[in-house]
C-alpha cells in the first residue's frame, strides 16, 4: 500500500529554461520551440568528455550541446594534424 505517490512536481518539470540540477530526471511535458514542439522530453545533466563544459537542460539540446563539442574538438584535432599533412595554407 503507497500513501505517498509522486506528485507532479516531482516529476514534471515546466520550466522552458534556466533548468538546474533540481531539474534533472524530470520531464517537461510540452516544449515549443520555433524548430518544433517536443513532448514529454526529459531533463538531463551531461558534460563534454574532452573539455570541462557541462550542460543541464532537455535531451534535445543535450545532444546537440554533445555533439557540438564534438564536432569542435574534432576541427580542432584536424588543425593540429593538418599541420603535417599539408592541409593548412
Ligand atoms: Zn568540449
């Protein structure tokens, strides 16, 4: 028998930015954005892996934040090899 169930704010979360770590593992029902509207999107914390940038926010941006890193990283280890091969001016 559970007297306690979750309430919403436990699990939902409304806010449309500045999301903190509080946030994180709840879901935000509805997201509009001029992109599109996500639903039921949930909230995660995750950092970059070669730097120390950390982001808090839907998943959506979380991958893009990720993958922007990425992308970042990878032009910047390009430059460094460039060198040798010849790629830069
Ligand atoms: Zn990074």
């Amino acid at each position: 028998m559970r007297m306690n169930t979750a309430t919403d704010s436990d699990t939902i979360c409304t806010k449309q930015e500045g999301w903190t770590l509080e946030d994180v593992g709840k879901i935000i029902p509805v997201r509009v954005t001029p992109n599109g509207s996500y639903r039921n999107e949930p909230v995660v914390h995750v950092h970059c892996q070669m730097c120390t940038a950390e982001f808090i926010g839907p998943a959506r941006e979380a991958g893009g934040f990720l993958g922007g890193h990425e992308c970042l990283h990878a032009w910047e280890l390009a430059q460094m090899m460039g060198r040798s091969d010849g790629l830069v001016e």
